[in-house]
C-alpha cells in the first residue's frame, strides 16, 4: 500500500479465511466499481448519490474516470469490455506524478511544495494533508488540519481558509479536465473521496471547479464540455463496489 507500510496477500486470505478465491482491490478500483453500482441503482434512487457539477449526456458504452481526495487522491480508469459485456476498471496512481500548476498562484504553491519537499507531485496539493500545504502556503507558513480548514471555510471565519479551499478545488476541477481528455471519458468523470461532497456549499455559491474543469481558454474545451462531471455523495462507494465486483465474479 502506497501510503502504508503494509503487504496485503490475495492468496493469504484465501488460505486462511477457507475461501475459494480471494481478490485484493486497490481502493479506487473498488470505488470505480461502485460508480457502476450506483449507476445500477440510479432508476431506484433518482441520483440522490448524486451531485451534478457539470452536465452533458452520459454515453454508452464510453470510458469513464473517477478521482477523488480524501486521505490521499486516488484515480482509476473505467473501459467496456466487449468479450464480457461489461464494463472493467483500472487503477492508477496517477496523482503521483508531477503537478501542473495553472497560472502564477498556482506557480508559487508548487515552488514553495518544491523548497520543502525536493519535488511537487499532484498528490501533494489535492488531498487533506495537500490542503494543509495550499493553507500554509497562503498564511505565510501556519499550518491548519484539513477538518479545520474546511470548516472554517464553509463558516466563514477564515478568509485564508476560503482562498485554500477554492484553490483545492480549482485543481481538482482542473485534474478532472485533464482526464477528460485523457481518456475521452464520455461515460462521466466522477469525483468520490471524503472531502470534496462536505463543500457542497461552497460549490453552489463559487463555480471554480466546474470553471477550472471547462477551462474556457483551452483548444479542446469544447471535447471537455461534453464530458459529464458528477461527484459522488455516497460515503459507501468502495463498500458498493466491492459488493459490485464479489457479485459479478461468482
């Protein structure tokens, strides 16, 4: 595991749960199972795992990508297989390449993460702890709990807190544009993790990170612009998606 210190064997638990089989997920592997999952149940549940950030048809058939910050930022990759009639989903640790900075802020948020750390990964500024990293930047060098940060932005009472959060989002809007193209993900891009569905509000009253997503003053907008951009409110998705994958492999 990437963040920890831990080796997880398929073949271990099998031996020692008695099981037939056993299959390991990366973590958004599972979590892009559960966008199929809650696209199963999306006629029942009329989207309430839901939240539109940007709208365009979703295709048949058509690559999907989902995304999201929470502890780290995890990414995967969501193709059809013809042979099977279904969809299959690839993980990736994507976030751990080089981030992108847009703009002169941008530029000076990966300039001060470079003096600090030797190197400036997506990672690093579009997760909690990134978070943290964007408020220490913009404060001069005091450092706040991503919670605290968020809450305070959400409230109100720290203008500091606010510009972390609306710049965290702006890269995560414009990671999601770039993986739009990426994959030509005509099926949907969807943001999951913990963080981004609790600044809801947030993203009612401020549009940077459907604005970041479309990026206007890009030759291939308009390809962005018929990508839907759908976050993720349910906390289970991992959980779904596991269930997804445990059903499907009988």
């Amino acid at each position: 595991m990437t963040n920890l210190n831990w080796t997880i064997s398929a073949n271990e638990v099998q031996t020692k749960a008695r099981w037939r089989r056993a299959r390991v997920l990366n973590d958004f592997e599972a979590v892009g199972y559960g966008v199929l999952a809650l696209e199963d149940e999306s006629a029942a549940s009329n989207g309430e795992h839901h939240h539109l950030i940007h709208s365009a048809p979703v295709s048949p058939k058509e690559p999907k990508v989902v995304l999201g910050p929470g502890t780290g930022f995890g990414q995967a990759q969501i193709f059809w297989n013809e042979k099977t009639e279904n969809y299959k989903c690839f993980p990736s640790e994507g976030a751990h390449g080089d981030f992108a900075p847009r703009g002169p802020d941008q530029r000076a948020l990966s300039e001060f993460i470079e003096k600090q750390k030797g190197y400036c990964e997506l990672e690093h500024v579009c997760c909690g702890p990134g978070l943290e990293n964007i408020y220490e930047f913009l404060s001069g060098g005091e450092r706040r709990p991503a919670p605290d940060i968020a809450e305070a932005a959400l409230n109100e009472t720290d203008v500091r807190a606010y510009q972390a959060v609306v710049m965290f989002l702006s890269i995560l809007g414009q990671e999601a544009g770039n993986w739009a193209l990426r994959s030509l993900a005509r099926g949907g891009v969807y943001i999951a993790g913990g963080i981004t569905p609790k600044l809801i509000p947030i993203l009612e009253n401020n549009a940077c990170l459907e604005q970041s997503y479309l990026h206007k003053e890009s030759r291939f907008s308009q390809v962005i612009e018929s990508v839907p951009l759908i976050l993720i409110t349910n906390d289970d998705i991992g959980l779904s998606g596991s269930c997804w994958y445990a059903i499907g492999s009988l």
